[in-house]
C-alpha cells in the first residue's frame, strides 16, 4: 500500500484530503506546517507528499527546498499560485507535479498516480491500474545519445550539453528533452508527450506548456525566438538544429 504524506494547514481540506487518498487505497499521514512535515520525511519515509504552499511557519517553496535536502520523495505541489513564472520556480526547486486549486479528488488521485509511476515507487499492480479508468502506459521505447547542433544528450548518463556546458535540467525536463532529441525533427504532439514521458494521457496540456518554457529558457530560447524547440501550430513540437 503506497503511504502518502499531506501537507495542510488547513483541518477541513487536509481531512477531504486524507479520505479521498485513504478511498483509493493509500495509507494517509499529515501534518499541519512544514516542520512537521520535515519531522515526518526525516522518522519515517514516505512515497509521496501533497505539499501546500500557504504553511503557517514556513512559505511552501522553503519546505519543499527542506525535503529536497534530505530527501528524493516525489512531491505533488497543491497551490493556489497559477502563474506560470511561479510553477516554473517550483518544478526548478524540486517539484514533481503540481495542482492548481481548487482541485477535483480525481484530479489528485490521476496526478498523484502518474507522479508515483514516473518515480517508480508505485507497486507494480497499482501502477498498472493507477486512477479509475487509467490504462497501464505504454513500453517506452529505448532512448539512444543525440546530438542536434551544439546540443548533445546522453539518456544513459542523463546528461545534457548545449555548446560543451552541461544543461542542469529537472528530472522531468531530461525526459521532456530526450524523448524530443531521439525524435529530432518530427513533430511530436502534447497528447504523445503525456502518454509516453508523463505516461498520463489524461493530464492538461499546460503541464507540458510549463516545462517547454523551463526547458526553452535553459537552452537560451523563447518561443517567439526559437532555435531547437519549433512550435507546430495545432500539431505538437519538435526539435531541429539551429539554422
């Protein structure tokens, strides 16, 4: 049974909370600000935490930079804060995911399941039926070293270099960008991105919104000036070399 840890200030949603996780068969602990949280990380290891960022003692990015520092947990960010510079910030400091509020108890449950089968921390039985209705996620196809340009990528060392300068990526933007190297020059959609490096095709598209400019920003980009990272209007993107 994989164990959760809740991270509210607030009595009545951290208990809402507590009872849809418990419902869909996870053993629930809480606690109620961030050095409370940092207590229950640090005495006893959890699969995941829902972190809040609005804590009484200590803002939620702090925490989460504090769990990051003793711990690899897989974090499910649940903030108000929707604005994409701040979840950007958050997916830098550690973030695996995040949900805006409010949220759907269903939406927690697709986002934390997908977290838990990206970290590989679920059990295998429970990442093959994840949330309701989910279907187990494709095989992922064996990524090999790119180079595209000045841009080199190293899916066995996870490693990325653009003009001999390693990239320091996120977790989820290695896997963003050298799903995209080994498909250099295709163009590939957000629905294909989901399924097979979120392997959750029933996520939003904004979560692939977010980590493309993350990852634009890195590679010295914007998306009114692209270089690697094209943008095919109402079809998907792709990854060319610089012209």
């Amino acid at each position: 049974m994989p164990s959760v840890l809740v991270v509210e200030d607030d009595p009545s949603i951290r208990q809402s909370l507590i009872e849809v996780l418990a419902e869909h068969g996870y053993a629930v602990r809480s606690a109620g600000d961030g050095f409370g949280a940092l207590r229950e990380v640090t005495q006893s290891p959890v699969d995941a935490v829902v972190l809040d960022l609005g804590l009484p003692d200590l803002d939620g990015g702090d925490a989460l930079r504090m769990i990051r520092g003793i711990s690899s947990v897989p974090v499910l960010v649940a903030t108000a804060r929707d604005d994409e510079a701040e979840i950007i910030r958050l997916l830098n400091a550690g973030a695996d995911d995040y949900l805006v509020k409010p949220f759907s108890g269903g939406q927690l449950i697709a986002r934390l399941s997908a977290v838990l089968r990206r970290t590989s921390t679920l059990p295998p039985a429970h990442a093959a039926h994840g949330a309701r209705g989910s279907r187990p996620a494709p095989a992922a196809e064996p990524l090999r070293p790119t180079t595209v340009g000045e841009l080199a990528v190293d899916p066995g060392a996870r490693t990325a270099y653009l003009s001999g300068r390693e990239l320091r990526l996120t977790r989820r933007e290695f896997d963003l960008l050298a799903f995209l190297a080994h498909h250099t020059g295709q163009v590939v959609s957000k629905r294909r991105l989901l399924t097979e490096v979120w392997r959750e095709p029933y996520v939003d598209d904004q979560t692939v919104d977010v980590h493309l400019s993350s990852l634009r920003r890195k590679l010295g980009e914007r998306a009114a000036a692209p270089r690697y990272l094209l943008t095919v209007r109402g079809v998907g993107i792709k990854l060319v070399a610089p012209r």
